[in-house]
C-alpha cells in the first residue's frame, strides 16, 4: 500500500512536470514554427525531432536556423525536459505519435523498445551507413553493442566508458581539516561534516552535504553502489546470473542512503528532484558533495562562483570501498537515435533523413553543434578551443544542443579538443581516463531475454519503487525481500532463467 501511495505521488509530479515542461517548451517551439513556415519553401526536406532538453529553458533558434542553413533542412525540435523524457517517449510511442529522429537517453531505454524494433517498428540502417562518407566512419564496435538481434537500428553519440566521480567543495574540505574522500567512510564523513559542522563559515546550519535527484542510474546511488563493490546491473553468482539488487551490495548501498537521508545530510526530497534542481543546491552553496559525471564541474563552477567568488572544487574518481576499487561502466555510447516507420513511410525518405545526420559529423557543422559559434562562444589558440567565461550564455545558447550530436572525437577527426586552463578540470579529464582502469562491466549487455523486453519497464519500476522506499524508511528490509519476490513473480524468475541460459551459450562459444 506504501509503494502504490509512493508511485502515485510519484506519477503526479511527473505528469505536472511534464505538463509545465511540454508548455515551457510548446511555446518557443510554437513562435519557432511559425517563423519557419514562412521559409519552408526555401528547405529542401523538414525534419521532426524528439530531443531531451537538459538545461531549464529552450534555446534560442540561432544555431538551429544555422543548422538549416548549412545543410539545407527545415527543423521542427521537440525539446522536452529532462526528467519528462521517457513519459513523453512512452505516450509518442503509443500513440503512434513519434517524430522522424527520436533521440533515446541511454542503452537502457534502447533495451525498453526492443520489442516494438522486432515489431517492425523501426528502420534497420545497418546496411545503410556504408553509402554515407561520415556515418561509416561509426564504430562497429559500438554499433554491435547497440544492435538488436544483430542488426543495427540506430546512431549513437560516443560517450567515455565511465565518466563518474565525486565533485566537492574544496574550499569547505580546507575549512574542515578533510582529505579528498578516499574511502566510503571517508565520502560520509565528509558529508556528514559538510552537514553538522558550519563548512561555510556563517554561523547557521544551513547546508547539507550531498545533493542528490530522481535517478538511480546517473544519480548519486548507482556511482556509491559500484564504490560498495555491487556488479553493473547484472552479476554472476555460482555460474548464473542475478540482477544486482539481489546481491549484499546493492542492500549495503540502500543502508547507506538511507542512514544520509534519516540523518537528514542530504536533500530528503531527492526522489521527486530533478536535475537541474539538484545541482541548484551545490550552486547556490548549499550543498558541498555531488556525485555524477566529472564533467559537470565545469558548469557547476561557473554558476557557483558568481555566487560564491571565494569558492574552489576538486574532484576524486577512486573510493576504496569493501571489495576495493570499482565504477560501472557504460557500453560506450550515451544517447541514440532510432527512425520510426510511422513517421518515415519510404526507405528514400529514410534515406534523406540519414544524409541529414551525415552532415550532422561534418567537423564544421559538428563544433558549432558541440562548441557553438567560433567568437562567440568559443575562440580557437593553437588549434584547442578556448570557451567563452560566459558560461550561462554558453548553457542557454549551446549546451542543449548537444542533444543532437552523432559520433564524437574519434569518429570526427576535425572536431576540435578544448583547451584546458583550469587545473580542476585537467584533472577531471584525467581522472574519467583513470575509471579505465576500475571498470565494472555488464554482463548483459550484449545477451538477450525476451521476458525482460517484453515486461523489464514493468519489473524495473517494482525494485525502483521498492529502493526509494527502503532509502526513505517506508519499507524495511523485509518490505525490499517481498518486492524482490513479487518481481520474481511478475516475470523476474524467468529473465533470470533467459539471461543465465544466453550467459552459458556464451561461454561456451
């Protein structure tokens, strides 16, 4: 009864968020249109895109329009909010309501759709991308991991192995006497500190130490998880395969986060806070721990000195925890874009859509989709892009736009590698090469269940559900042992029984 209550306030916040979200964005778009009715005849082919906003506002059309220009294709961009993408996935989806490029957030989302790509849903592209001077140059590799029953459906955008690590106030570490936070004990303490202990000075308990949001994944909890030694969504115990919330560690993380919520050293709203919120605390100085990807220093720090000139960051990607050293690892790609039949009706249409995006990983039009545009936004010393310091010009202007980006630096060769001045973030790029070296990869990833295709959204939200519970002191840990059961019941049982059974073949092979 506590979990339904939990889900339904849960679907609430999510459907107003999406609602404001959606009309934040329907109104821009809408005064974009219009505009672009009036050249359409001037446009070769239009393209309708779904792609997922991670800024608080819609961007300007400036590098949009350019985009057009330069490749001589009308845009109608669907921006929709972050923490609102996968419902507005889902009701496109069922209402045969998708755009012609549907942009999924990660290989998990890819993993959700399996089924309707089998359908036919979907264009398969795999035998296409030879014909295309650029997307041929796609990592096969990657590709393959991408795949579905062997055939290749969409582009992806490269993506480092792992790029989390911890990011923290270093300026309330000196303050406080605290080392770089090593250790799992070490990562409480000083979240604990960062709580109790007044770290900036100004004589109130108003901080807490870690900042947190509604994402189990690249959130906070599944970077802690990995640091308590828990395998990356699977794990092999006696020759079979377990989903990771059946092992010690995955319980061993929820009693950590649990003990930081009941203690009140993080933000208790967590599960119903999104991104952009989340990072609001650590930017307006309340808050001193944030757990994610290493490169979000940059921007944090941006926005965080115009508030708070007097404030330093450091970064630490190796927490020692029971087991030692480990980070989950990505499959190597971070968004995907698949093209759906309903929108696409001929493989010649297709065929267009696909040279849209070829031109998309021309080094020109790719630097100003990845930096924005040259003196203004960024300058060009020695071959390495220097930023413009405008960096909130440089998150409305350019930063969404990153949304769109195919391929990356080794599949573009003339995209250009910025140049870093400030040491905290040389150290961040070094240390996401170092995850290289602690890696927890997924055994599933290249393996097949049909079970899981067909119902994992379903079973996904059960132990979701049950995990927030268990952190907010709803449930208890037999309350987390019936949830496990009820998933084995609702299908679990038997995605056990696939994955293990495609595990075993493999290892014969």
């Amino acid at each position: 009864m506590r979990r339904n209550r939990w889900r339904c306030c849960m679907l609430l916040i999510t459907i107003l968020l999406l609602a404001g979200g959606c009309a934040r964005a329907g109104d821009d778009n809408n005064n974009v249109k219009t505009l672009k009715n009036e050249k359409k005849g001037s446009q070769s082919a239009a393209i309708s895109i779904l792609a997922n906003l991670h800024t608080s506002t819609v961007p300007p059309d400036r590098i949009e329009r350019m985009l057009e220009e330069k490749t001589g294709t009308m845009l109608d961009i669907q921006w929709v909010p972050d923490g609102s993408y996968e419902e507005k996935l889902n009701a496109a989806l069922a209402t045969e309501s998708l755009p012609q490029a549907v942009f999924l957030k990660n290989s998990a989302s890819l993993v959700m759709l399996r089924s309707a790509i089998r359908d036919g849903q979907f264009w398969e592209i795999g035998t296409m991308l030879d014909q295309y001077p650029n997307l041929k140059r796609l990592n096969r590799e990657v590709l393959s991991n991408t795949a579905v029953d062997g055939k290749w459906y969409g582009l992806y955008q490269e993506r480092p192995l792992s790029r989390q690590g911890v990011i923290y106030r270093q300026d309330w570490a000196e303050r406080l006497g605290l080392q770089s936070p090593a250790t799992v004990d070490k990562l409480y303490t000083m979240i604990k500190r960062f709580t109790l202990d007044d770290p900036d000075g100004n004589g109130m308990a108003d901080t807490i130490g870690l900042t947190d949001r509604n994402d189990l994944i690249y959130g906070a909890f599944k970077t802690v998880s990995s640091y308590f030694g828990t395998p990356n969504e699977w794990g092999v115990n006696d020759g079979r395969l377990q989903p990771e919330f059946m092992f010690t560690e995955y319980m061993e993380t929820m009693k950590f986060f649990r003990k930081l919520h009941q203690e009140q050293l993080m933000n208790v709203d967590f599960p119903v806070m999104g991104k952009v919120d989340q990072q609001q605390l650590f930017i307006d100085g309340k808050a001193g721990v944030y757990i994610g990807a290493l490169g979000d220093v940059v921007s944090l720090y941006a926005k965080l000195k115009e508030q708070h000139p007097e404030a330093s960051l450091d970064v630490e990607n190796r927490v020692k925890g029971p087991k030692g050293y480990g980070i989950w690892s990505t499959p190597g790609y971070g968004s995907i874009v698949l093209f759906p039949k309903s929108a696409i009706p001929t493989e010649d249409r297709l065929r267009e859509v696909l040279a849209f995006f070829d031109q998309l990983m021309e080094p020109e039009i790719a630097n100003m989709i990845y930096w924005g545009m040259e003196n203004e936004h960024y300058r060009v010393e020695e071959g390495k892009v220097i930023p413009s310091d405008d960096y909130a010009r440089l998150s409305e202007e350019v930063r969404p736009y990153l949304a769109l980006q195919i391929g990356g630096h080794s599949t573009i060769p003339g995209l250009l590698d910025v140049g870093y001045s400030w040491p905290t973030r040389v150290k961040a790029e070094q240390l996401v090469k170092d995850n290289d070296q602690q890696l927890i990869h997924d055994p599933t990833e290249s393996l097949e269940s049909v079970t899981y295709n067909n119902k994992g959204v379903m079973l996904q939200t059960i132990i979701s559900d049950a995990t927030y519970n268990f952190i907010i002191g709803e449930i208890d840990e037999a309350g987390f042992d019936s949830a496990i059961a009820e998933w084995k019941e609702q299908g679990g049982a038997k995605v056990i029984e696939e994955f293990s059974e495609a595990y075993r073949k493999q290892q014969d092979q």
